[in-house]
C-alpha cells in the first residue's frame, strides 16, 4: 500500500516491532484511530521519548486507558485528542491519500447495503470493506 513497514499486530509484538525497526527508539509520532483503550494503550507503548500521540479514534465514553502515568515523565509524550480536523488530522489524510490500499480491499458494498458489510467486517475475515455512495 506505500508504506515501508506493515506489522499485524495481532500476530507480532507491535512494541517489539516497533523497537526493532526504530533502532530501540520508538515511534516519533503515534495516530491512534481506533478509539480503543488497548489501541492507545499500545499508543503509548511505542512512542519514542518525545513523540506525539494523537488520539483520533472514537472510544466508548465509559472506555478507560491502563498506563503508568510515570511514562509521561519519563518520555516526555505529548498526547492530544481530536474532536474534528485539525492540522495533526490533515496532514495525517494526506499521507494517507498517498497510499494504495487496493491490495487489502477485499470487498465493496452499496452504502445501502452497510449492515451485510458490517456483519462481514465483524467476523474478522477479512481486510478492508469499502462502503460506496
């Protein structure tokens, strides 16, 4: 898709990875687009001493992150959340309009039919659903 590394981070250790492909460093700068408390726990868990983690993804309002505060601390993060665009979003969007993302698109779906696509993507067997207008 354009991207120098992909790590599946269900089947590698993303904060080993991570480690190994920065030179024990970790991640300069972090978007968490999920909105999970285990995504941005991972978040944290990469970040370099410090990067910049930006927090896009959308979590359940009851959702709670687990970390050591003394981590802030220690690296220096930086960590910002975003309700809407802002300067971290939009240069986030124009890297990914860079990438190819045809080889993971492994199915398409009338916006109209967005529940069968739904369904589909929940059972976790498959890459990315396209919904079209």
């Amino acid at each position: 898709v354009g991207v120098d590394h992909l790590i599946d981070p269900k089947s590698v250790d993303l904060t080993g990875a991570v480690r190994d492909l920065t030179d024990g460093l970790g991640a300069e700068v972090v978007i968490e687009a999920v909105g999970h408390p285990a995504t941005i726990e991972q978040a944290i868990a990469v970040a370099a001493p410090g990067a910049t983690i930006v927090v896009i993804g959308v979590a359940n309002a009851d959702a709670r992150a687990d970390f050591p505060a003394q981590v802030f601390y220690d690296k220096e993060i930086t960590l910002k959340g975003t309700r809407g665009p802002t300067f971290a979003v939009e240069r986030a969007l124009r890297w990914l309009g860079t990438l190819d993302f045809e080889p993971v698109l492994t199915h398409s779906f009338p916006v109209l039919q967005a529940n069968e696509a739904i369904q589909l993507g929940l059972t976790g067997d498959t890459g990315k659903i396209l919904l079209m207008p």
